[in-house]
C-alpha cells in the first residue's frame, strides 16, 4: 500500500493496481494547486468524508474524467449520482468489499454541508482494509469516544489523523485519538492550508515524540509505502 499526500486531507492511496483517492481538494489549495495537475490525477475510486469544499471540490472533475466510483455517505452519493457519476453509497458502521479491499464507514465529530448549503449528510471517516494493511482515515473530526471502538475489530497500521486545531483536533487531543485507536503511528493532515490551522511542525513531531509516538508530515507529493 502507497500513500501519497496532496495536500490537506487529499491522500491517493494504491492498491495493488487500484487507485483510491480520498478527498480530493487541490485547485482551490494554495499550498497544492501549483504543485499538483487535477488534469493529470487518476483515480478508480474516490472516497469523500463529507461535503465541505476543502473536501470535494475536485470530486466531481476527477470522477468524470476517470470515469471513478464515489464512495461516501448515501446523502453525498445521491448528490453526485445525480450529476451522472457513478457511486457506492455507505453510512456509519458499514463495511463494504471492494475489489482493493474492505471499506468501513466510521463517525465523526464535524458537520457536512455542500458549499451552496445543501445537507451533506453526516460525516465520517473511512477504515480501509487492503494486502493486509489497516489505516484509519479520520477525515474532520474532534476526538471521540468513538475512536476506541476501532481497535475493538480492527489493528491499525496507521491512523491518518487531523491535526490543524480550530475545525478539527489539535496536536494535543490527536496524541490521545492515537491512544483510542491503539496506533503510534500516525500521518497528520489538516493543517497549513489556511491561516485558521497553521501550526509548527517542530512542535507537533516532538510532542508525539515525547510520547513514543510517530507523526510523520508528508511534503504535498511526498509518499511513504507500508
Ligand atoms: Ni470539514
Ligand atoms: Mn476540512
């Protein structure tokens, strides 16, 4: 399994040959939209936490000239059925057998609206279960109770966690969301891109340090392989 990072939740993970893009937000990122050609993006299947711009902005052009399956919450599914593109509707607690692997639909703490004020849904993140790796995507949340109900069914190889503060979890409560969901290895997203969630990565890599902890910030096109 290959993890790329575009920039802010935006993440392409490979699966063998499968191509799973997660939230795709990149023409409308300061920080990636140089650096990174939505033209040039493929994808086989595109996974969306929830509605906010920052998230999907990007779905809709990526699906269409990839021809990409969106897999999200069913009111975000039917939302994007009805422009013609092809979905795989979930919502939380429910797993699903992809040809890359097992996907579960997990809660969030967060809201998820469409940028013209459309109901989203509720939000979530996504367990992604593919050649015998687990990794967490926690999309936008808050640290939750939840969270400790992941290592009940599924141990983690690593937790993609926000960390930006402000609209999500800080550094702080992220370390403890990394207890709940029993993994210390953990990729952080969500922070940068505005001035909202800028924060200091020296900071940030020694706190999870001091709790034997990994946090690992991918430069935007930067990748790790588990
Ligand atoms: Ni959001
Ligand atoms: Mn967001």
């Amino acid at each position: 399994m290959k993890i790329t990072f575009y920039g802010h939740n935006t993440l392409l993970i490979e699966i063998e040959e499968i191509k799973v893009l997660i939230d795709p937000f990149i023409s409308g990122n300061p920080l990636s939209k140089e650096k990174i050609d939505v033209n040039t993006i493929k994808a086989d299947y595109i996974l969306l936490t929830h509605a906010h711009e920052d998230h999907v902005l990007d779905a809709e052009t990526i699906a269409k000239t990839n021809n990409a399956t969106i897999v999200s919450n069913y009111e975000i599914a039917m939302h994007y059925q009805n422009k013609g593109i092809e979905v795989h509707p979930m919502n939380h607690g429910g797993n699903w057998d992809f040809e890359f692997g097992k996907v579960k639909y997990v809660t969030a703490i967060h809201t998820s609206s469409f940028a013209d004020g459309t109901y989203g849904g509720q939000p979530g993140g996504f367990i992604i279960e593919g050649e015998h790796k687990n990794i967490y995507i926690a999309g936008d949340t808050a640290l939750t109770m939840d969270m400790k109900l992941i290592p009940l069914s599924t141990k983690l190889d690593l937790a993609i966690l926000p960390i930006g503060d402000n609209f999500t979890m800080g550094v702080d409560d992220a370390i403890i969301a990394s207890d709940f969901v029993a993994c210390d290895k953990v990729l952080g997203v969500h922070y940068d891109t505005f001035g909202y969630i800028e924060i200091d990565h020296d900071v940030a890599k020694r706190k999870f340090f001091e709790k034997n902890k990994d946090l690992m910030l991918l430069e935007i096109g930067g990748s790790i392989s588990l």
